[in-house]
C-alpha cells in the first residue's frame, strides 16, 4: 500500500494535471503519452488495492473485530477507500466512451472522486502502520510513516512548483496573444482608413465573431485578406471595397 498510495497514485495524478500539453503529437499506440503514464501508475495502484483487500478478507475471514482507536478506523477507511477507487474506475471508462457534455460531467466525477480517494488513503496507511500485528522484523511503524510523509512533502512540492510554473507560462502565452492582437488590430486600421471604412466598427464586429475574414482590394488588384479568429458565435463577416 506504501508503493500504491504513496508512489503509483500521486505521480498517475501528476501526468494527468501538468503532462496533457507536454510531447505535442507524440503518442503510443493511439494513446497520448501522458494518458498512458497516468493509466500504466492508476492500473497498478488498482491491482494492488484489490490484492490488498482480498489478502485482508483471507487473513481475518470477515471484518475487524477490533474496536479501540486508531486501529478501529482502519478498516473503515480501507473499505471505503476500496469503494472510491472501484467506482472511479467505472467513472474513467464512461469518460472515455462518453462526449459532449456527458464527457465534461464523467471527467469532473473521476476528478472528485479519485482526490476524495487519496485524501482518504493517508489516514488509512498511517492508522495501517499502527496496527497491533504490524511487526519490526524487516522495518518500525514508525520508519514506514516516515517514508510516507516524507513522500506525501515531496509530491506537494512538486505540485505546487509545477503549478506556478504552469501559471507563469500561461501568463507569459497571454501576454504575448495580447500584443500580436494589438499589432494586428493597429495594421488592419492603417489598411481600412484609406478606403473610408470605420476602423473602430470593423473591429467591434471582429470581437463579436469567432472567425471573421476581411478583404481589401484596389483598383491596381493588391488586396489585403485576414482570418482573425476570436470568441463569439461562429460567423462570417467579409468587408470589400474597390478604390
């Protein structure tokens, strides 16, 4: 449980937040490479979820009997933490076979419930080392829960040192998106005026439209020609004129 939860969960959540932009293109079989890293860590972590439990089942033959906290809770979180990683394996496949806007409420289900899961898989583990029958032959409790806590800092940090370098590169796309519109904007004024367009209108139906194609011709036959698209309804608009 200390290789599933500790190593194959937080990293299969890793290439599934900060690796879908990452490899542009570069797929194994079909399949995007950071869905095959985030499938390859959560199909383990599953395997040994389910080999764990079935191990737990044989052992005692039934339930816990034990009754005094912490060790009363473990088997509590563990059948629930069972349950969550069961039904978010159900919730992974409607949303692959699964569009629309069916799709968009699958991937917010596998989202929730598959944090929900980790977050209730550190008191398992750690209410797990504390358990009467956990033995010193090969390592401490207390040396399991350390590894697992110093793992659980580890993976918080580097979640939020992607995250902030994922903003800033996102900020630094923006900006620069920003002044090309800008440059653009400033160019297709110079164009229109000559001719006795407005130039503020034309850009006012521009930022209306998702994809607008604006074409300028004189009588020497040079035209100017543009395909800007932006984030309306999907519409056309085409200015021509003859000098």
């Amino acid at each position: 449980m200390l290789f599933a939860w500790g190593f194959c969960c937080p990293n299969g959540l890793l290439a599934a937040r900060h690796f879908k932009t990452a490899w542009p293109g570069g797929t194994i079989r079909k399949w995007k490479y950071w869905f095959t890293i985030h499938m390859s860590f959560q199909s383990v972590l599953f395997a040994l979820v389910v080999l764990a439990f079935m191990i737990m089942l044989i052992n005692l033959t039934g339930y816990s009997t034990l009754s005094k906290l912490p060790y009363s809770a473990h088997p509590l979180l563990g059948f629930i933490t069972f349950f969550l990683a069961f039904s978010n394996l159900f919730f992974a496949w409607m949303l692959i076979t699964s569009t629309g806007g069916r799709r968009s409420l699958f991937r917010n289900f596998h989202l929730c419930v598959g944090l929900l899961a980790h977050a209730f898989s550190v008191p398992l583990i750690l209410t797990g080392f504390q358990m009467p029958k956990m033995g010193i032959q090969m390592c401490s409790s207390k040396a399991y829960s350390g590894m697992y806590l110093v793992s659980l800092i580890f993976y918080a940090t580097v979640e939020v040192v992607l995250e902030v370098l994922g903003y800033k590169i996102l900020f630094k796309i923006k900006s620069s998106f920003v002044t090309v519109y800008l440059l653009m904007f400033t160019e297709m004024r110079e164009k229109l005026e000559p001719f006795g367009l407005d130039a503020e209108m034309v850009i006012q139906r521009i930022a209306q439209v998702r994809h607008v194609c604006v074409h300028i011709f004189s009588n020497s036959g040079i035209g100017y020609s543009y395909i800007v698209p932006t984030y309306g309804q999907c519409n056309l608009l085409e200015v021509q004129t003859v000098a």
